[in-house]
C-alpha cells in the first residue's frame, strides 16, 4: 500500500502541471478509459474538450488512461450504440513480440493455470496445460527498445513509400513501456473496415508474399527479372531484391547453415560469390548459380521476408473500437510517459532520457531483484535483495516494475 500511495502521489502531482499535446483532433468524438491504481476498469467516458480532461485526471489519478482510435457519436453509450464514425489507423510496436537476444535474461512468465514457468517471449498458450493466461516479468532495457525503434522505423518507410502517407499525416510516439505507437491521421483511412485493416496489416508483415508474383520467383514471369535488369525502387520487390544482394554480400557459413542449407550448396554459394556480386542488377542472384535450385533460393527469400516485415501488433491495427494509451500520460509499469517526437529526430530518441517524468528527488526503496540499468546519464545496479536511495524516477521504475518496495 505504501509503494502504491508512494507512486500515485507522484502521478497526481504531474498531472497538476500536466499539458495535453494540442494535436488531439476531435476530442468530444472518442471514448477514454481509465486504469486505477486499486485495480478497477473506468471505460466510456468522453470529455467536451481537453480542459475537462485535464481536470478529470488531477481528480481521478489513473494508474493508465486511453482513448480511442475510434471516433463516436454518442462515446458514452454502449457499444453497439456508439455509432462508429471512423478510426485512425494506429500501430503498436511492442518488443515483448521481438525476438532478442536479451529476453531471455530478463524475461519471464508463469503459467496462471498451472505454475509452469519459463523465459523469454510469453507463449500463446501454455506448453504443459494449455492454459492461456500468464503472469509476465518484463524490464525495458536498451536492447529491447532499440530492437523496437527498427521494427517502428521500417513500417514508417512503408505508410511512406509503399501507401504513400505524408508525414503531416502521421505521429510517432514512445509508448511508455517497452515499444512505440504510430498513428496514422488521414481522411483516407478513417472508415476502413477491419478486414481492410487486416490487408494494411499482411503487407506490413509480409504475410503471404510470393516471389514469384513479385518477378522474383526462381523461374520469373516477368521475362528480364532474371537477367540483368533495372531494380526496382519501390515496395516488396525492392525489399526482397536489396536484402538477397546483401545477405549475399554480408552472409558467413554460420548465417547460410542457419537457414538449414547443406555444405555442398554453401560451398557453391562461396565459391561464386564475387562473380555474381559484380552484377548489383541481377533480381535472382542465385540464378546464376549451377547446383543451386529453387529450394535455396526459396529460404533466402523467407529469410528476407522475415527480416524486412515489421513486427506489430497485429491485433491493435485491426481492431476498429481500440483504446490505446494517451499521449503524454504516464505508463503504470514504468512512469514513463508517452510522448511524441518527430520523424526527423527518431534515431536520436532516448526513451531512457527523453520520457523520464520525474527528475527530482530521491527515494528509500528495498529492492528484491534488478538488472542493471542506465536513466539519463546515470547508472544503476544490478540490485538484489538491498536497501537503496535511488533518484525518484528510478525509484518509481523499480516499484512500477515490482522489482522494489517503498521503505521508510
């Protein structure tokens, strides 16, 4: 109850000073919902204008608040008397859905049917009864989130290149957790079904590609695809014909034994590398290459397919009714906010730096286990089982996190 008061407290005190992005279109349009710090669920509630807003969070103090994607005629009635109006289209970039090699370190789930337990990214299911609820542990560590910034900066190239977005009509945020949102903001989307979404949302993923009706399968339709021809700057087929020239250019035995091909065609592979690196033209590289089929070519193509789609939240985009977190409130699993930045400034982004909201004072906190980790330009543990002072804004990650407890 102290840690609880201990960090609500604080999450009052910045929304006294708290100052809603003025970007916030049709405001009286969408639903909002509110987690508390007690446990309870607030959901269709609506607010005339951001004034209001501001005041019900000063009062309320949410542990996590949400609005809609969705815009409404009537917000507060139930949902099947709403009247849908449109949505955004909106994007979560999540690294509890990316592989990394870190996970495993500070990543754990158990199995809320049967205790079974283990690292790394949660299962769908469980994998002894089957159960599909789990108590998860997660950290965001620097890995994790610059894992996720690629994932968010590839799907930008695509609602740019590929759908042909401007920047005007798209806003990029940190989460406040472990990922990023995007939020795509255009009359052209705003009343596409789910099942259109769920098309944006296979292209993104690359669900369902074939080569070969991309000109780039082993035996083309496209007559020149295998001869030595102009590449193409636009879409998949330019995805798939830059990563396989580079793989090709880049790749160890070690990274050709992982896709599952066999010594022989490795070593034919290496064996002719130079000569087909001198043609950068050539869509079907492998094609030149005797002994080597459609098999190899097809794990290549897989392997970039893999490597090149983002990895979303694919449920998020398709769901026409979704709350998702407010920008620059404050995340409940780490006091963090989610903020918005540009497109221009989003390699130089610090989520450790830059969305870090409480930056004075300091705090007695008795931390049972954490891993080291870096807020501004200091650092910090790791911790296990010991009384420490920390800044504020660590304290409250690690209580947040239920990594520590408030002590006198």
């Amino acid at each position: 109850m102290k840690s609880a008061a201990f960090v609500k407290n604080l999450f009052q005190e910045y929304y006294r000073d708290f100052s809603l992005n003025e970007n916030f279109p049709l405001i009286e349009k969408r639903e909002f919902g509110f987690a508390s710090f007690e446990g309870w669920m607030l959901r269709h509630k609506s607010f005339r204008d951001a004034g209001e807003l501001k005041a019900f969070l000063c009062d309320s103090v949410p542990r996590d608040a949400y609005s809609s994607c969705a815009y409404y005629d009537d917000p507060e009635a139930e949902m099947e008397k709403k009247g849908w109006l449109g949505a955004d289209l909106v994007f979560d970039i999540d690294a509890d859905h990316i592989p990394t090699s870190c996970d495993k370190i500070h990543d754990d789930w158990t199995c809320g049917k049967c205790g079974f337990s283990g690292k790394g990214i949660t299962p769908e299911t469980c994998p002894v009864c089957g159960g599909e609820k789990f108590d998860t542990n997660t950290w965001p560590c620097e890995l994790c989130l610059e894992s996720a910034k690629k994932e968010t900066i590839k799907l930008l190239d695509m609602l740019a290149n590929d759908f042909g977005f401007s920047e005007k009509d798209v806003r990029v945020f940190f989460s406040g957790h472990r990922g990023y949102h995007i939020h795509v903001e255009s009359e052209t989307i705003k009343t596409l079904d789910s099942v259109a979404r769920k098309e944006i949302v296979d292209y993104a993923c690359g669900l369902g590609f074939d080569p070969a009706l991309q000109g780039l399968g082993w035996k083309p339709n496209v007559a020149e695809a295998g001869k030595d021809s102009v590449l193409p700057n636009l879409g998949w087929r330019n995805r798939i014909a830059k990563c396989t020239r580079n793989f090709m250019l880049d790749a160890q035995q070690g990274d050709y034994r992982n896709l599952g091909l066999p010594k022989n065609v490795m070593d034919k592979i290496f064996k002719n590398r130079d000569d087909l690196l001198k043609n950068q033209n050539r869509l079907i590289p492998l094609s030149g290459v005797k002994g080597v089929g459609s098999k190899t070519w097809e794990k290549v193509v897989d392997f970039c397919v893999d490597s090149q789609s983002a990895k979303i939240d694919t449920v998020v985009t398709t769901d026409i009714h979704r709350l998702i977190r407010l920008a620059d409130t404050l995340h409940g699993k780490t006091g963090f906010k989610k903020m918005e930045f540009s497109l221009q400034t989003i390699d130089s982004f610090d989520p450790f730096r830059d969305a870090v909201a409480f930056k004075k004072g300091t705090a007695s906190v008795f931390v049972s286990s954490a891993p080291k980790f870096t807020l501004g330009d200091e650092t910090f543990g790791p911790y296990k089982d010991q009384k420490v002072e920390l800044p504020t804004a660590a304290a409250v990650l690690l209580v947040c996190k239920r990594r520590a407890e408030v002590i006198e």
